[in-house]
C-alpha cells in the first residue's frame, strides 16, 4: 500500500464522527444538514419501501412528500454502534430508536441501520443505507450504557431532538 492510499484511508473516529453528525441532522428533521450527509450517487434500502431508492434525489423526493403531510422526527438515539473499516471506505452499523410525529400521532420504531461510508476528496460521505425492523431485544443490552454515554464521537453515535 503506498503512502497516498494510507493518508486516505478512513479511522474510526473519522467514521464515528460523520455518523454523529448524520443521526444529529435526522434527529432534528434539518433537511439540508441531511441529505449533505450523502453522496448523490447514494442508495438506500428501507424496510417499509417496495423498492431501492437509487440515488440521494429519489430519497429526497420521499423525504419531501414526508414533511407535506406534517412528518417529523422527534427524538432519535443510537445505540450497539460498529464501526468495519475498509481502507477508503467503512461500514457503520447501530440500533436506532427513532420517534416521530405526523400531527398528533407519534410512532416509536426500533430498527437496525447500516451505513456505508466513503472518503470523497476532503468529506467523508454515505453512499449507502439499509435500514431493516430489529428484533424484540435487539441492543436491550446496550441501552443502559448509551444512556450513560455522551453524544461525542468517541463515546459512540447517541443524538436525540426535537423536530423545529
């Protein structure tokens, strides 16, 4: 490996840090801060979707028709975070409780995320995203220490909000 292909590989602090960022973003419903988070050639793989979303402007246009019937997120919190590097690359994984509101209905789901990230050119972006339902149980385990943790990058990927 020559020394160009060492300075761009990614640590996991670096990866840590642009999943905090990315869960922070959704936790607050900011659009813009959001979709920043990913590149635009980005997939995504939702459970309750019938199929792929092929690029950032796909997910873009679902998360448009989301917020025109009154959706948002209200709380969001990561915990069970890994983080697999691969070189340029890296695979970030969690368990997510997110709530959100649509008027006055407020839904809590418990689900499993991964997230692929990649270094392009100076940021460090997801290029992809699947986001299946979590087992009854699922990072119970984890819970009482992501409560105790702090929202650092270090401490593992925690953000909880509340939707403006």
């Amino acid at each position: 490996m020559n020394s160009h292909q060492q300075v761009n590989q990614l640590t996991e602090r670096e990866v840590l840090a642009a999943a905090a960022e990315l869960v922070a973003a959704f936790s607050r419903t900011d659009t813009r801060a959001y979709f920043a988070a990913f590149s635009p050639e980005a997939t995504f793989i939702f459970h309750p979707e019938a199929q792929r979303l092929e690029s950032r402007s796909e997910y873009e246009d679902l998360w448009n028709g989301w917020l025109a019937d009154g959706w948002s997120v209200t709380g969001c919190e990561s915990t069970d975070a890994r983080v697999q590097l691969c070189g340029t690359s890296a695979i970030f994984s969690h368990t997510v409780n997110t709530t959100t509101r649509v008027g006055e209905i407020t839904e809590t789901l418990r689900e499993r995320e991964t997230i692929v990230f990649t270094r392009q050119g100076s940021r460090i972006l997801a290029v992809h995203e699947h986001l299946s339902t979590a087992p009854s149980g699922a990072a119970e385990s984890s819970a009482a220490s992501a409560a105790a943790s702090s929202s650092t990058p270090e401490a593992g990927v925690v953000a909880s909000g509340t939707a403006a």
